[in-house]
C-alpha cells in the first residue's frame, strides 16, 4: 500500500502536478523477431543499443552487489540484500526480490509501480518498503490458463525507492534529518544481476510493470538490453505512458536532478525526448531506433485517474485529449513494433487483473497480449470508441 511522508494535505492538489513522474519511465518494447522497421528518431549508430547512455553510466552498479540471505518461500525463492551502501527502500529498510522458475524458456521481468517522492513541495508519497512475496495475480499468475506467459520464468521486483528505479541518491527534501533512500538504480541493478545469474540464456525477455514499474521500464530496457545483448525483449508498459502537459520540462528536469538519475538522458543522441513534456513523441522513438530487438505495448484508460490527476494534476478530459494522439503519431512513427491498448474511464493498471479480461474496443486483454506475444498479424492497436 502506498504511504504517504508527511505531505501537507493542503498542497496534495498542487502536488499532482508534479506526477510527470511518469515523464521518467516510458518504456521500450521488444519482440520475438528482428524487425528493424522505420522510426522518425535518428537511426542507430553501429554501436550496441544505448551505448550512449552506458557510457554515461546506467549500467555502474551491475556485478556490485550480491542477495546476503536467499529463502525459498512456497514457489518463490526470495533474495534480500542487505543494508549499507547498497540496494534499499525508501524507509532504510532491505532491499528484496524474488524468482520463480517456470517450464518454458522464457523470462518475464515484472517490476512494480508504487508512488514517488521528489523536492518539488517536498512531496512523497510512495511504497516505503519491498515485499517480494507479491506474486501471482493476472500476468503473474502461473495458474491462469489465458495468461500467455504462465509458463515463464518470473523475476519479480517490488517497488519501494520512489524514484521509477532510476534513483541513486539519498534525499532529505525537508532539510529534518529524515532521510529518503531513493537507490532505485542499485535494487534494480542487483536484481538484474540475480536474474542473469539464474537465468542466463533466456529464448525471449518479457520486461513489463504496471504505474511507476511501468515508467520504470525505460530506465530498466537498457540495463537489461546489456546484459542480454541478443535476447529479443517484448516491453509492456501498464499505465506508465509520460504524456503530461505544457510546462513539464523543467519538472522534468528536476526528478532526473534530485534522483541523480540524468545518465538515462542522452547527452547528444536524443535532443527532443521530452521538450514538449511528452516521452511518447521523443524517447520512445528513440528507443525504438537504438533497440531493433525490441518491441513495445502500451496500456492505458483514456482518462487515468491515478495518472493524470492524482500525480499530474491534469483534468481528465486533457490527459485523454493528450493520450490518444501521443499514441496514434508513436505508431505511425513505429508501425510494425508498437501497439496500444486503450480503453474508456479513469481506472489504473491492468495486467494484475485477476482474469485479464478487460477489453478495448471488444477486444479481450489476454487475446491481445497472446497475439503480440506469438507475433500474430492479429496484433493491432485496440482503442474503445469515445462513449
């Protein structure tokens, strides 16, 4: 459950704004095939995927940290690492993940969503601790005979940094002794290192997330793109798009600077990601053209409450007005690997659904997700019409 520090009341409207937190985690997606179709970003130097950005130093804490105590729990087996200078929650305490072996030899990479906290009004209003035993609904359900990936290999990451799994500072946003562990990079880190270790030659990676694990994707692709350098990657990202609205630059700006988290910004390579305030019409495309292994789905209601209100402070009817022509210039950018889901209200996340039956324009969620995943020509962008 989400917990807020102490975060007046009063300014909770203003607050919202400052949701652009979603700004920070677009996601990547990949696929099973090695499709290399036309994006209206500049094409890939003949370099590895996100060289520039490596190079900037995304991927230093890889082979830093290892899990200090590793349990077998039911199914699961659970991999804490310990306190110090490493992986930790916002709150101080451990950093936990866990993995479940499946029968087939695919990898499902889940990472959680959970709130955010940066110095704009010194809001925080996050998940504080990791629980890695939250395993098994919807996508993550090995029981569920319409989840397309049942049979996967799982690693499972809680979300407890604030930060979209970028972070790596320590904050004290009030200037009061209370420190805020945003080391959203190293939990990342060290679970990727835990996940490569036990499944080292994966057939297919499905890196997916729901809310902030769903904008945390994108800080994610390129980590994993490295330790995995052939392995095709099909990204999922559930209501964690990064439309936002004019003025969110800055705002932008500022999370990368308070979570020290500028180097999954290419210096050079990507001069427009977000200078409109939108990620879907820069880095998206970006990604896309650095990454021709990878394919990319995108989730969301027409009119996230949680999204575009509770954290960007948008009236519903702009985040809607601002999503659906994101989404249609994204494939039109990107017309062979992105797709969008789309469906009508304020509802948030939907892949922890318990059946996967939520539908966009009468197209069910678990069909949807099987055709992507089987790379039907049957996989097109599903969009309910306006009511």
């Amino acid at each position: 459950m989400i917990q807020p520090f102490n975060t007046p009341a009063a300014a909770k409207s203003t607050l919202l704004k400052c949701a652009t937190i979603s700004v920070a985690l677009m996601l990547s997606a990949c696929g099973s095939d090695n499709n290399s179709d036309s994006s209206a970003a500049e094409s890939p130097s003949s370099s590895a995927p996100f060289q520039e950005i490596i190079d900037q130093g995304v991927t230093r804490y890889l082979g830093d940290f290892s899990p200090s105590i590793t349990t077998d729990v039911d199914d699961l087996t659970v991999h804490q690492f310990g306190a110090g200078d490493g992986p930790l929650c916002l709150d101080g305490s451990e950093y936990e993940m866990s993995t479940r072996d499946g029968s087939s030899e695919e990898l499902v990479i889940y990472l959680e969503g959970g709130g955010g906290c940066w110095s704009d009004l010194n809001f925080c209003f996050a998940t504080q601790s990791a629980n890695a035993k939250n395993v098994g609904s919807g996508i993550l359900d090995a029981n569920l005979a319409v989840n397309p990936v049942k049979d996967a290999n799982v690693a499972y990451f809680p979300y407890c940094d604030g930060s979209l799994f970028a972070g790596d500072a320590d904050n004290d946003y009030e200037d009061n002794g209370e420190i805020r562990y945003q080391r959203g990079l190293k939990n990342l880190s060290a679970g990727l290192d835990v996940v490569k270790n036990q499944y080292p030659a994966p057939e297919r990676i499905i890196l997916t997330g729901v809310s902030g694990g769903g904008f945390g994707t994108i800080f994610a692709l390129p980590v994993v793109r490295a330790l995995y350098p052939d392995v095709a990657i099909e990204v999922i990202n559930d209501s964690g798009l990064g439309v936002a609205k004019a003025g969110m630059p800055e705002f932008i700006d500022g999370l990368f600077s308070d979570w020290n988290a500028g180097a999954f910004v290419p210096a050079s390579g990507c001069p427009d990601c977000y200078s409109n305030g939108h990620l879907t019409d820069g880095y998206f495309d970006w990604q896309l053209a650095q990454d021709p292994n990878m394919r990319l789905a995108m989730l969301s209601s027409k009119q996230d409450n949680t999204i575009g209100f509770a954290f960007l402070g948008m009236p519903t009817e702009e985040f809607e007005a601002a999503l659906v022509p994101e989404m249609a210039a994204l494939e039109t950018n990107n017309p062979d690997r992105f797709r969008s889901f789309i469906i009508n209200g304020k509802s948030h996340t939907m892949l922890r659904s318990a059946d996967l039956a939520t539908t966009a324009d009468g197209v069910v969620l678990s069909d949807w997700l099987s055709d992507m995943l089987s790379n039907s020509d049957n996989w097109v962008s599903a969009q309910d019409a306006p009511q």
